[in-house]
C-alpha cells in the first residue's frame, strides 16, 4: 500500500514540477527578477556604502516590455561592450534630445532614433555612454523599481533627472 502512494505522491510531484517550472521561467523571463548591483557606479542612489555592502534591486521587466522608458529612470540593460553582463544607469536623455555629454568624444550628441543616453549617478567612477555613446533600446533588460536588500534601504526608486544632466534640447520640444 505505501509503494501505491510513493507513485501516486510522486505523480502529483513530478507534474507540478512540469507546471512550475515554466511558470517560474515564464514570470522571471516576461515580469520581474532580482538582481545585486556591484560597483561603484550608480552611487549614492545604489550601494551608498561602497564596496562591502550591495543593494539587491528589483529589476521589473514588465514596465519596459515596449521598450518604453522616461528620463531619469534607472534600468539594467545588455553591456553594448560585453554581451554576457548587464550594467545598470539611469536614463539621460531619449531619441531626439540633444545632450551635452561628458568625456565623450563629441561634446554634443543628438541622439539617433531607438536609442538612449545612459549615465551612472557617480560621475568618474561610470562605464556609461560617456564611454560608448548612445544606446539601443533593444539592449534594454528591465527598469529598477525598488531596493529590496538590505532591509534598511527598502525603498521604490525614483525616477529623477539630475538637473545638471537636463538634455540641451528635448525630442518634446
């Protein structure tokens, strides 16, 4: 009798399994997904301590399904230099704008249709589009919504555009 319920239990186990799991990979792939932020980069927004303490964030693949994104948003998005990591900068500047940038090799960029300008918060201490110029919105991954870890630093990201950093000329204009 208890070999009639091991089969049956595993029965149950194994086709919940198979409904799980594509459920799982469907809600990470399409929804939402966690990642740690490392680095420098994004400080005092994200990892405000510095190298021994990092922010998990959650990374809402849902808001940018459309590839729609507003200045001042933080997102995570394929490195245009490396395609097996994924960065994390805030959103500058739309296609359209003109911005004046920073170190980069042209001190004005309009930026080209389906792309955007990205920067780091921590200026110096950033591999941003100062360093390879505009980027494709089809390297977008997801917009950063909260800082889930560590506990005292929960809190939604806000989507700010440093004034300093306001496009010279707006697509909106």
């Amino acid at each position: 009798m208890a070999h009639l319920y091991g089969r049956r239990y595993l029965r149950a186990f194994v086709s919940g399994f198979f409904v799980a799991v594509p459920v799982t990979v469907t809600f990470l792939d399409r929804v939402a997904c966690v990642a740690k932020v490392e680095g420098a980069s994004m400080q005092p927004s994200l990892n405000p301590s510095g190298r021994n303490k990092s922010d998990v964030v959650l990374l809402n693949r849902w808001t940018v399904r459309n590839y729609e994104v507003q200045r001042g948003d933080i997102v995570s998005l394929v490195s245009p230099k490396n395609p097996e990591q994924k960065i994390i900068k805030r959103v500058i500047a739309l296609e359209g704008d003109i911005i004046k940038t920073m170190g980069h090799k042209n001190r004005y960029i309009k930026i080209p249709r389906g792309h955007m300008w990205v920067e780091g918060d921590h200026y110096g201490h950033s591999f941003d589009s100062n360093a390879f110029g505009p980027v494709s919105l089809g390297l977008l991954h997801a917009q950063a919504t909260y800082i889930l870890w560590p506990p005292n630093r929960w809190q939604k990201l806000k989507s700010l555009l440093p004034q300093e950093r306001t496009p010279v000329q707006n697509h909106d204009d």
